[in-house]
C-alpha cells in the first residue's frame, strides 16, 4: 500500500512583516521570510509574483499572505504557499 506523506492543504491569512527574500536572484524571487507574532516564516510565492514582487515590497513592510499550507507527515513539516500577497500601506 502507498502512503500519502501529504496532507490536504489548508487555508493560511498572515499579516506580518517582510524579513527578506529567499531563493533569489535580481530578477527572480521564488520565497519570502515573513515574521508574524515574533517568528520567522518561509513562504512560497506563486509563479506570476517572482518577477514583479521587488517592485512592490522591500523588507520591513508590513504584508498580509493568503495562501494555503501543507503539512508533510513524514517530516512533520508545513509548507506555506502563497496565492496572494498585499502590501499593508499605513499599518
């Protein structure tokens, strides 16, 4: 029999601030650490946000994530991949 280290996916909604760009080069940016409630947090960004996320955001602004997060039984990991990402201008 298989087994399924992953799990169904669950939704995720951090507010949070942007610590730095993971996984990048100048002109790509696949991941993001984001610290929400005093603790850092990897995030996988969907593909049409690698190019243009440098030009929105920079490290220290606020941003809130939606996405959704997989837990990989096996490994007692969670992966968090975004489907969206805000800039919180004023907060």
């Amino acid at each position: 029999m298989l087994d399924t280290p992953l799990l169904p996916s669950w939704l995720f909604n951090l507010e949070g601030t942007l610590l730095e760009f993971l996984d990048s080069s100048l002109d790509e940016t696949r991941s993001i650490l984001l610290e929400v409630e005093q603790e850092a947090m990897a995030i996988r960004l969907p593909k049409p946000l690698w190019v243009s996320l440098r030009r929105r955001v920079k490290p220290g602004d606020r941003v809130c994530c939606i996405g959704r997060s997989q837990l990989d039984s096996q490994n007692g990991v969670i992966y968090l991949n975004a489907d969206q990402l805000f800039s919180l201008m004023g907060s």
